[in-house]
C-alpha cells in the first residue's frame, strides 16, 4: 500500500514525514547509546541473557500500556502480521549483536546500514511505494558515506559481515511490513510484540546454552547466565525502559512515513555510534568518519526535500 497524499491537506504528508524524521532520529540516539552499553556488558553476561534480562522490565510497562486500551487491543499482539513483523526484527538483531563481539562496532554498524538499499527494493517490489532518481541518489550518496566509514579492508570483508547484513535484511523486511501491513497498529502493540518475542529467544536461549552446551563458560552466545547483583539489574531496568521508547519509536516512525525515506534516516545511528565512541571509548572522530557523517546527512536532506507544488505544475504546464 503506497502513501496516500490528500489533495485537500497538502501539508498532511509533509508533517508526518517530520514526525517519521523526528521519530527514527531519537530511536537512533537511543539505541545507539543502548548498543555502546551492550557492547561492554559482552565480557560478563550472554547475549540470551542480555536480552532476557532486559525484557523483563519492558514487557510489563508495555504490557500495562497496550491493556489500557482493552483486552481487545491486548489481542492485536497475536495477529499475524505482528507476529511475523516481531520475528524479523528479533531475527535481525540477535544476529548483529552476535556479530558485535567478533568484529569492530563500528565495521558491524556499517555492516548493518545496507538497510535503506533493501528498503527501497522492497517497497517498490512488493508494496508499490514509489521510490525516484531523487530518493536512489539519496540512498546511494547515504551508502557511500557507510563506505567511507567503513574503509574497505582487513575482518570488513570477512564471513562475520554476513551477520549484520543478514540483520539489515531481516530489518528491511520488517519495515516494509510494518508500513504496508500495520499501518493502523498501536506503536506499542508493535513494540509489546517486539519485546515479547526478545523475552522468550532470550529465555530460550538461556535454557538451550545449559542443555546443549552444559560446559559452556566463554562467548557472548554460548556463555552461562551470569548472577546479577542490583547495580546490573537497574542497567537492565533502563535498558528495558529505553526498549519502551525506541521500539515504539520506531513503529511510529515506519507507520507515519514513506519506508524509503524513514530508512534513510537509520542512518543517523552511525553518526550517534562515532559520537559515543569519541565521549565513552576515547575513539578519534577522524576525517573519514567525519566526512562519511556528512554524506549521510546530505543523503538525509536529498531524500527528504520534495519539489514544490508550484515549481512542478510550472514544470508539466
């Protein structure tokens, strides 16, 4: 289902790619933030365990929110384009963190934002979505910048990137449903459904480590459930609440604006990662970055800026 532009509101659309704009870039700050954290927690706790843990303290807020509605609303969780929608997304970041402790973040983030590409081919093959030479220009300059980031060489090219690529398609996948699929869904019946489903990989996969690997002791993926005193439980708690607002963040953000344009902006997570690198992890924001950051903020703009209404009737007359 393409976006539908009312002729009587001509700024209708204009004002919900903002809120779309605005969304997706405050999801980013978020969950790159989240990510950092993540990232120096992998020595001590598994990724099931991280997740698990996490999900313990979000399923309840979102569960509270989404019952205020009724037990009608509750049920939405179980429709099946929900349920599909949340398998991907689980799909695609179990994969980019299991990536993350054997490669560079930054190599597995860049990795990672191929996801505007597969949006873009998505949405015009399976939803109808128009994507011009405007919004491909964009997206390509958006992926030259990832490549500038990224500096092509050494463990970039190695089989650990086809870990967050395979996420960036799962993503891709998910946003195209989450538009085209649940454009009505309440953002937090989405994220509950999100939530829910990364609460019980991350049980399950705790409970698979001691059955199937009872010797287990090392690795983000196959290490035991580390004990937890209160300082690593209120890390989890506000992991779960950031959870809350970056999962319904992002469900809002595909819901109110064209995929191709919502995908573009994903790719303010890189910038956020850079900058967290340099406050937290003493990392130089050096001139490659800096000038990949600015490429995917030109890529932004170009994306976004539509022609007037009266610049294109001048143009057809």
């Amino acid at each position: 289902m393409s976006a539908v532009v009312n002729s009587n509101l001509p700024h209708a659309a204009p004002d919900r790619t903002r809120l779309a704009v605005a969304l997706i870039v405050g999801s980013m700050l978020l969950l790159s933030g989240m990510d950092a954290g993540i990232k120096g927690l992998t020595d001590e706790f598994s990724l099931w365990q991280v997740c698990a843990a996490r999900a313990v303290f979000s399923v309840p807020i979102l569960t509270i929110i989404v019952a205020m509605g009724g037990t009608a609303v509750l049920r939405q969780v179980l429709r099946p384009w929900v349920m599909l929608r949340s398998l991907l997304i689980v799909g695609a970041w179990i994969a980019y963190y299991a990536a993350i402790p054997v490669m560079d973040l930054s190599v597995a983030a860049t990795a990672l934002y191929t996801i505007p590409l597969f949006i873009a081919g998505f949405a015009a093959v399976f939803a109808g979505e128009p994507v011009g030479w405007r919004r491909w220009s964009g997206i390509v300059i958006g992926f030259a910048g990832v490549i500038v980031i990224l500096r092509p060489g050494g463990d970039a090219f190695s089989l650990f990137a086809l870990l967050p690529v395979l996420a960036a398609l799962l993503y891709a996948l998910a946003a195209v449903i989450t538009r085209n699929r649940c454009p009505t869904e309440s953002p937090y019946v989405l994220a509950l459904g999100l939530n829910a489903g990364l609460l019980v990989t991350g049980i399950v996969g705790s409970i698979g480590v001691v059955l199937l690997v009872p010797d287990a002791s090392d690795g983000f993926l196959l290490r035991h459930w580390h004990p937890m005193d209160l300082t690593d439980w209120t890390i989890m708690a506000a992991f779960g609440i950031v959870m809350v607002a970056i999962t319904a963040g992002v469900a809002k953000a595909y819901q109110s604006g064209p995929s191709a344009i919502v995908g573009t902006f994903d790719y303010s997570y890189l910038a956020f990662v850079s900058l967290w690198g340099v406050l937290f992890f003493s990392e130089r924001l050096d001139a490659p970055i800096a000038t990949g950051i600015l490429l995917i903020v030109a890529a932004g703009l170009l994306v976004l800026w539509q022609p007037r209404r009266n610049d294109v009737a001048a143009r057809a007359s």
